[in-house]
C-alpha cells in the first residue's frame, strides 16, 4: 500500500483511509464540480485560525445553498481526530507534526440534472497530509511569477470545488518552471491562480478588495492584523497592473505558501530582485502567531 493509499480520511461519518473510501460516480461534486472546500493548516497539533476557516466554509455552502451538517464543534473534532490519527500512522507524536487537512462538502448524489436536487444528502470528505515546509531557497531569493487574464468566473469570492480555471491558469506558470500566475481583470489585480497577491509601495501594503472577483484568503484579515502591529499601512482597493509592475515588493499568501516573496515577474525584477524589508517585517510576525495559535 502506497503512503497515499494509507492516509487517513473521513467520509460521510466514518474515518478510514484513503484506500478504502469511495463516493458514487453520481455525486455531483464528481458531475459538476457542485461543491465547496476548504484548506487548514496545522502546526503542531493546533489548526491555525480555524474559526476564520469554519466561517469561510459557511458562507461558501450559503452561497450555494448546501447545508451544514455539522456545528463547528463537529468540524473541530473531525480535524482533531485526523490530526491524531494521521500522527499515529506515521508513529510521531502531534506536537512534532505540520499537517493540512483538506475539507470537501459537496451536493450529494442525484440523477444528473442541472438545476439543484430537493432533500439530498450532502457529501462530507476530508483527509489530512503532511504541510510540507516552504524551501529557504525561496524564501532566501523570493520566486518567480508570470502573468495573464483572469478568465475564470465572477463568483470567484466562493471556494468552490469547480477549478478548471484555476487549473488551468496554474498551468500557465508551471509550463515555464514559475511559481504562481497573477491574473489581471479589466487592467487591474485580482489575484494568483492559488494565491492571493499583495504589492507593496513606499512601505504600503497593498490588495484587492473583498468582493466577488478574489476569493478572499483566511491571511487577509491576517495579514491586515500583522500590518497594524508592525504600523505597516494596508489598504484593500483596486490595484491597476502598473502599480504591480512598478511594486517595490510583491507578496504571495496562501495556507500552503504562508507568506512568500516574489522577486520577478514576467522575467523583470520585483523591486531590487531581492525580498524586501516589509516581507522579513511581516514573515517575522507570522511565524510568531504560527507559534501563539
């Protein structure tokens, strides 16, 4: 059994691994990608600012009308006994571990047909990894970016399981070896194809507004709160592509990247091609809340 197939998992009330679990060929998250998720990250044993998580996956099935199931104390306790079990299959104790546990809440099972099914039973999965460590090298150098239209859709605001576009816009970056693809909508940031996207200028930091064109990371609110301790200015507004190209420092976020330099884009440098004093300032911070939360 691969170390994949032996992940711990849990579906629909019962853990298991990732072997063993299976959901219908007629579950419309496999038919239309009728779904949301979310990403938590771990660190030590404690997920990292799970209650903005929760809220972030309840407005996500309000959005598109899939009830919860479970109350956010039932959510904690599915992260916590993944966490555990994960921990013991690996034969590590909690404390010792970064982790991501992956959420998926989807329609249900239904006859295909558009229009959304009455009295259906959602589809609750979630499993849990290993957080793989961003590399110092990146932090070191910062990494390089590309960018491109956003084409995708205008409800980006929610974290849906339909990700053809993000897919898709991934790829652009991954076929020349960059890390991310920043996307411009209507000449200005929206943000990257897994990422959301921060400029920094004259020490400002800089970031699309909460609306419907961004899907609005859990480190928004983060980030806003490590500015206000660092006395770093933040403001959320739309940010023209000039201003990106013209950024003394460009910032990606993410539960998986945490926060990361960028220091060329499209095969220019960011600023002087180095990390920045406002990124060490705020990565400083970030690791200080890892370690508090």
């Amino acid at each position: 059994m691969s170390s994949i197939q032996s992940l711990p998992c849990y579906l629909n009330g019962e853990f298991s691994t990732l072997d063993k679990a299976s959901i219908s060929v007629m579950d419309r998250g496999f038919i239309f990608g009728d779904g949301i998720y979310e990403v938590v990250p771990v660190y030590g044993g404690r997920p990292f600012r799970f209650e903005e998580h929760m809220g972030r996956l309840e407005r996500s099935l309000a959005e598109i009308r899939i009830p919860n199931l479970l109350t956010r104390d039932g959510w904690r306790d599915l992260v916590g006994q993944l966490v555990e079990r994960h921990a013991k299959s690996l034969g590590q104790a909690v404390n010792g571990l970064n982790q991501l546990i992956y959420i998926q809440v989807t329609r249900g099972v239904a006859m295909r047909d558009h229009a959304m099914p009455a009295d259906i039973k959602p589809t609750i999965f979630a499993m849990v990894n290993s957080l793989k460590a961003v590399s110092a090298s990146d932090l070191e150098k910062g990494v390089r970016c590309v960018t491109e239209e956003d084409f995708r859709w205008k409800k980006a605001h929610i974290k849906s399981t339909s990700l053809l576009g993000a897919v898709l816009s991934r790829q652009i970056s991954a076929d020349v070896g960059a890390t991310e693809t920043v996307m411009f909508r209507d000449g200005c940031l929206s943000e990257a194809a897994a990422s959301n996207v921060w400029v920094v200028k004259d020490g400002k930091v800089l970031g699309s507004p909460r609306d419907n064109l961004v899907l609005e990371g859990i480190r928004y609110g983060l980030i806003e709160s490590l500015c206000q301790q660092e006395g770093i200015s933040f403001e959320l507004r739309r940010v023209s592509k000039a201003e990106v190209f013209a950024a003394d420092e460009l910032m990606l976020s993410s539960a998986t990247k945490e926060l990361l330099p960028v220091t060329q884009l499209d095969g220019s440098p960011v600023g002087d091609g180095k990390p920045g004093p406002v990124f060490k300032r705020l990565f400083a911070r970030y690791q200080q809340a890892k370690a508090a939360s």
